[in-house]
C-alpha cells in the first residue's frame, strides 16, 4: 500500500454504480466535453440492448484533441513515437497532433467518407494509425483497425463485413528481423473480399515502397493538398469503431464501440483505476490493432490529456531485454502497462534483471498487466525487481476497459498474488455454478456480469443483434458470460483462472489447468509454461505440460521435468495425473501474447486445427507438433 485511501473510496463509488448508475454515470460524464450534455444516463427500452447517454451529442477527436488546445495546453507532448526497429524517434504536442488529424480528416472528407461510413485502417505501430483512427473520429465515420499484417485472408472477410468506402494502410510494417510488404497482402484480400472501396490511402515508408494502382492514393500528397476540417458533434449512441474478435472460419465478430459511453468509461479508468493524470506520460506497450491500443495508446491517455508513447518495438530482441527501461527511462513514463507475456520474455532472457541497472526509471510508478492471467512468480518476480506495484487487471475486447482491477487512483488495494483484485464501477461480477445460482466465497464457477454491463463496454455485434444475444447473454438469463472461470475469496477478490474450456475432467474430478500452471511456473529454472488437456482413453482427459526454460542453465531438461512432474503432485495431489512435462523451445502465441492452448490441446488429440490468424510465428507450432503427438510417454 503506497496511499491511504480515499474516504468515500472505492467501496461506495461501487455500490453507488450499482444501487444509482444513473448519478454515478452522469457525474463521471462532467469530465468530457459536451455539444449536448445527456440528462439520462442509461436507456434500457431495449433490454438486453442497452444504450448509454441517449440523448447526449459529442466528438470523441474534440475530447482527445481541440479542447486541451483549447485549454491552453497545446504546447504539451500528446505523442512520442519510439521505434527501435527503425532507429527513428518523434514527438507530436497536442497542436501538431490536432492539426495532423485535422487535415486527414479532410482528406477522408474529400474522398466522400461522411458520418456512418466505415474506414478500414491496416496499418503497423506509426504516427499515422494514429492519426488515421483520430481523424475517423472527427468526422463521425466508424473506424475498423485491422492488426498490420493479418493475411489476405482475414482482412478479406473483416472488409466484407465493415464495407468500407475507404482502407488506410502501410506500405509495409517492420518486425526485429524482416520486413512485412502489407500492400501485396490488402491487394490480395481484395482480391477475394466481394466489397470494394472507393480508395485506399497508402502511407509510403522507405523500407519497402508500394507499387500504386488507380485506386491508390499516395499519403503524403493527399496530405498536401487536404484541407482541415473541424469536428462533426454525433450521438452518444454512434459507433465510434468496430474491432474483429476472431474468426478464422466464417464471419467474425465485430464488437461496436460507442462515442459516447467510451469516453466517459476510458476517461473515468485512466485516472482512478490507473492513476494516470494530465501532463504524466502513460505507456500501453500494446498494438493499436488491438483492443488494449485502442483504449490505453490512444483514446484513454488522450481523453485525459496524458503524453502517450507509441512504440514499434518489442520487449526483446530491440535491442535486448532492457528495452522496456530504456523507454521508460527515456520518455519518463510513470505508468507502463503491457502483457505477462512481455515481462516473461525479458525474464527468460535477463532472468536477474542485471540490464535494468542501466536506466533510472525512478519515474515509474505502477506496472500495470493484463491479457492473460497473471500467474504468481511473474508478479512476484517484477514486483521485486521493479520495486514498484505490479498491478493485474482482467478485461476483454468485448469491455474495453478493466472488469476486475486495483484501482490504484481511487483507492488502492493490498496486492495478492493470482488476483486482479475487485469489480471496477458498474461491472456486477459474479460466480455461477451449474444452475445459474451464486457461488459460496472459494467455490469456482463460471465468472458472468449481471446486466447491464456499464458504459464503454460493447453495444453489440456489427450488424447482428441476435448474433450479440446468442453468443454473450443466453448462457444465464440477464448474464453476460464472460466465458472465464474462477472464484471469488471473502474478500470479494477475484479469482480468474483461464477459460471455461480450460477446465479438464481427469477420471470425474474437474481441474483448472491455471492452478497446474501456478506450481508449473512457480520453479526457479521456468520463464513460462502451459498446461492443455489432452484425451485419455482411460480418464476421459490427461494433463500435459510444456516449459519454457529461463536461459543462461546448466541443467538437465529432464531433471527439471521431474521435479515439475513431483510439484504438482505435492501441491495439487495425485488426482492431477500429470506425468509429463515437456521442455520445449517455445511456446505458440498470438501477435499479443496469449498462449495458443487450444491449438495445442486439438493437435495433442490427433486433430490438425487451422492455425488462428493471430499466430505470431507458425514455425513453433510446426516445431511442437512432434512432441505434442507423442504419447507413448507416461501414458
């Protein structure tokens, strides 16, 4: 605990969102600009489709941008651009970065986009996706950032669903140790998408040049000849953008974000849950194709007038696993907030720290993580390392902002390890067993949210309510089901242990493969692991692990497999059944680090699954498909 807490802190501001959503929400809206300030907070007369500020009108880009012009404060840093993979730095104040999207926006203006239309961004981690996304907001169109070098394939479907009139992409994005042409890849899925749009805006970068065709549209001279336009004030209830969950067969889903509800939720977050404030330099070491960099690189820290740091980079191998404290350092970043997954790789590569002597991060107030779940050495390894609080948090795509988090501005919690803490505002979390009915304090369940989910949070899906109902709501009546399992402790903490499908049913006995995991990663000589179930022909499902080894080790790999294998059995008991762990190389991820249990769980069992769009590099999963396939171990 750094801070005393605030009288009338967290525990009241709770029950007020609950008892009274309509005051707790209508103050939190006194903190963003308004052309029409809401008198109603929440519109429920189309329940389960809520709405929020009905009758409120406002510009998300005027919010993030004009008014801290307005305010006097245009002279301060809105952006820093890092990019180690580039060498090439930049900063943009609040008034360079206004007039950058003020005159894109004329250029979209110019090429007929108007409020309603969707704009496809597809684009690597630049000043200009910035800009682009910003830009789709001034003028009321509905923006839909595709991660920078998805395939052909995906973008394809994700442009038929969104119909965009225009696509803004990258001539090329750049990764440690190759550069993706994403031109040959948005012609390719033009090729195969039935929609096509009006133009596509191509930013040229010197490292691989685009080939131009009719349609094309060169940035820089679009720019020069654009004129700036000012911000078109929309409903509340207006998309602001829709973001693709999945879907690698089959349409996706396109979770639709609100103007109105967003801003009120990431502004009220950014400060209360984060602790961040105007003026400080917050970094989301994330991607903005991603729903983290949508919420905290670049509406949450702009909506409340922080400096916000893009970096195309990643937390190793750019150059080395100093480069988190190096930007830290640098930029005098108070808050940094990334994935697990990233500060496990640096621990795997500088397991002691010994590279973090070099920089003073002495500005660093909190990390903050969240993605996947946080396991207990990670946080125990960074918080003495860091000397700061290592804060977990647990949302999804589908929320936008923290559902479970320690909100560190409002009041700050004790820490305990293998939780992110308590239910922020709004968000009324419970454990359901089987029937529906509340679960006892420690008892697991699946973790759902009784309706309505607070502002921010997603509307439905793009263009299919009943796709919205039938995925999220019709699990237990008046829940959103998160699809996450775990419990809640005395104190009301939560406990997120993986997803429901996560659980497996050893010979009857139903075991989280995240408490496997815990004792998995809980070893000295581990950077990270995973645990999938995999078919038994005698207990219906086996457990299975698979390690990844800190480096620099002079061990024996099976050495360290059997004492993992004793581990388990010591603090979980033989019901467990795991008798085989594997060291492995690597571990398959996505693009922002989730580990891909499924796919390794369904070649386990024989199955060859199509590998999700999001895999960050097949080869590992080629490389495990051998080991995985194996069973005549321990079998």
């Amino acid at each position: 605990m750094t801070q005393a807490p605030k009288q009338d802190g967290y525990a009241a501001d709770y029950r007020r969102s609950l008892e009274d959503p309509e005051g707790f929400w209508l103050d939190a809206a006194r903190a963003i600009d308004w052309d029409v300030a809401p008198t109603r907070a929440l519109d429920d007369s189309r329940a389960p489709l809520y709405r929020w500020f009905p009758d409120g009108r406002l510009n998300t880009c005027h919010n993030a941008l004009d008014r801290h012009v307005d305010a006097g404060r245009g002279e301060q840093l809105a952006l820093v651009y890092d990019s180690p993979v580039t060498g090439h730095k930049s900063a943009f104040t609040y008034r360079e970065l206004r007039d950058e999207v003020a005159l894109f926006a004329g250029v979209l203006a110019g090429l007929g986009v108007t409020e309603g239309d969707r704009v496809v961004i597809y684009m690597p981690m630049i000043p200009e996706a910035v800009v682009a996304m910003l830009a789709c907001a001034r003028i009321g169109a509905v923006h839909s950032v595709v991660f920078g070098g998805f395939a052909a394939h995906e973008l394809a479907v994700r442009v038929d669903d969104a119909r965009p009139k225009v696509v803004i992409a990258a001539s090329c994005g750049i990764e440690p140790t190759r550069v993706v042409p994403y031109k040959p890849l948005l012609d390719e899925a033009l090729a195969l998408a039935e929609h096509q749009p009006e133009h596509c805006v191509i930013r040229q970068r010197p490292q691989c040049p685009a080939d131009m065709s009719g349609r094309d549209l060169d940035w820089d001279r679009a720019m020069a000849t654009a004129e700036p336009v000012d911000c078109r004030p929309v409903a509340a209830t207006d998309p602001l953008y829709i973001l693709y969950t999945s879907g690698t067969t089959g349409r996706p889903k396109g979770v639709v974000r609100d103007n109105g509800g967003h801003a009120v939720a990431l502004r009220w977050s950014l400060e209360n849950v984060y602790d961040a404030h105007p003026g400080e330099v917050f970094w989301a070491a994330s991607d903005v194709g991603w729903v983290v960099g949508h919420s905290y690189i670049v509406y949450a820290p702009l909506l409340t007038g922080c400096t916000t740091v893009l970096y195309e980079g990643k937390p190793v191998g750019t150059p080395d696993a100093g480069a988190l404290w190096r930007v830290i350092a640098e930029h005098r970043v108070t808050a940094l907030f990334t994935a697990p997954t990233a500060i496990r790789a640096v621990k795997k590569e500088d397991p002691r720290g010994a590279l973090l002597h070099a920089h003073d991060i002495g500005s660093l107030r909190h990390l903050f993580l969240a993605g996947e779940r946080l396991d207990p050495e990670t946080y125990r390894w960074a918080t003495d390392l860091l000397g700061v609080p290592v804060v977990d948090n647990w949302w999804q795509t589908e929320t936008g902002w923290p559902i479970v988090a320690n909100p560190m501005g409002l009041e700050p919690h004790p820490l305990k390890a293998g939780s992110p803490t308590v239910p922020m505002p709004g968000y009324d979390v419970r454990i359901l067993d089987t029937t529906g009915r509340d679960a006892p304090p420690g008892a697991d369940g699946a973790v759902a949210i009784r309706l309505p989910l607070p502002p921010g949070t997603l509307l439905t899906v793009w263009q299919d309510d009943a796709r919205y109902v039938r995925s999220y709501l019709s699990t237990y009546s008046g829940y959103y089901l998160t699809g996450d399992g775990g419990r809640k402790d005395e104190d009301g903490y939560v406990y997120v242990m993986g997803r429901i499908d996560d659980v497996i049913n050893v010979a009857g006995h139903r075991l989280s493969t995240g408490a496997m995991e815990e004792v998995l990663a809980a070893h000295p000589d581990v950077a990270e692991c995973a645990v999938v179930g995999v078919t038994d022909p005698l207990k219906g499902q086996v457990p299975r692990g698979l390690v990844v080894l800190k480096g620099g080790l002079d061990r024996d790999p099976r050495a360290i497999a059997t004492e993992l294998v004793a581990a388990v059995r010591e603090r979980i008991g033989p019901v467990a059944a795991l008798r085989r762990v594997d060291v492995v190389a690597a571990l398959p991820k996505t693009r922002s680090g989730k580990i891909l249990r499924r796919t390794m769980r369904d070649i386990a069992d024989g199955r060859n699954p199509e590998l999700p769009s999001t895999i960050d590099d097949p080869a590992v999963i080629e490389a495990l498909r051998p080991v995985l396939r194996d069973d005549s171990q321990h079998r």
